[in-house]
C-alpha cells in the first residue's frame, strides 16, 4: 500500500503473488486504491501487461527454486532506466542468545549473502547495497518480530535478527 501512495492515481501498481489467498488478502486492503492490481502468478513466471519503474521483493528469493531467473524476470519488467529493489535475508547469521539460527524450510535461507552478486551477474547496476540486523534483549519490537516469522519467543535471551541485505540496481538505459 505504501508503494500506492507513492504511485499516487495516475500509475499503477501490481501486486503479485503465487497464492491465491495473499493475493485475495492484497486484494482486499487494495480495494481503497484503484491502481493496485492483485495477480496471482509464480514468480519464476512473471509476466506483466506493461513495463513498470519499479520491481520490488523482500523475502521472496529465499523460498523460490532459482532466485536469479526471478531477478531476471523482475528486471525484464522493469523499462529500460527503472529500477529493480530486492531485499533478502541471510538467516544463519541471526542468533538467539548467541546460538545461530536458520530457516530449514527456506530453499535459499542465506540468499542475502549473494545477493549484490546475482544483480550484477543479471547486467543490473548496483547503485546501492548494505546489511541491516536489529538486535535486542528481552521483550520489544525485535523479540515480537522474530516470534512473528519463526513462532520462536526468545524470552529475555538477547536476539540479533538475521541481516537483511538491500540491493537497489537500475536496468541498463540502452
């Protein structure tokens, strides 16, 4: 919805995912904003009635089969100029009272880490790249998020969350 904002009336902006109950619930908080269309497609399958500025994911890669087939698809999306953002963990380097934690059902849990690599590796040019991990001890924001996405409540013991890397690139102009 922030993305819509941003947009504001005059463009659009496609929210796409592979299950059909997300893209009902998108659907369902988008019926305020007009341009936002909700599609259910596999990522590695992307395909857009029309070119956008902007292709945009935060943790997709880890869990699909081939994360550089689906920056690439997000790049052919994107006109010539625009911009492709992903934004993916790397989940083995997060801890829990200084004890390492993953995500075993991720395909690619430490995606994160090659992620710099696989955008230029597509022909994207980085503009931007850097890692991020909120860490904290005892109840608050990071002890609530982590116990949101992985049912773990770390209690008191001190928590650094897995860094999520942030990779801005631009579509080559010609």
């Amino acid at each position: 919805m922030a993305l819509a904002e941003i947009t504001g009336r005059t463009g659009r902006v496609y929210a796409i995912d592979s299950d059909p109950l997300a893209r009902d619930e998108v659907a369902a908080v988008a019926a305020a904003h007009s341009q936002v269309l909700a599609i259910t497609q596999a990522a590695e399958d992307l395909r857009l009635p029309e070119a956008v500025d902007l292709a945009f994911c935060r943790f997709l890669l880890l869990h699909v089969v081939d994360p550089a087939l689906v920056l690439a698809r997000m790049a052919g999306a994107v006109r010539p100029g625009g911009w492709v953002v992903a934004q993916e963990p790397v989940t083995s380097a997060g801890r829990i009272n200084g004890r390492p934690f993953s995500m075993p059902s991720a395909r690619h849990p430490d995606v994160g880490a090659i992620l710099p690599s696989l955008a230029r590796d597509i022909g994207l040019i980085t503009a931007d790249a850097w890692a991020e991990a909120p860490a904290s001890a005892g109840p608050g924001p990071v002890a609530d998020y982590l116990e949101l996405v992985t049912q773990v409540d770390p209690g008191d013991d001190p928590v650094v969350l897995p860094p999520l890397v942030t990779v801005v690139a631009q579509v080559p102009s010609g």
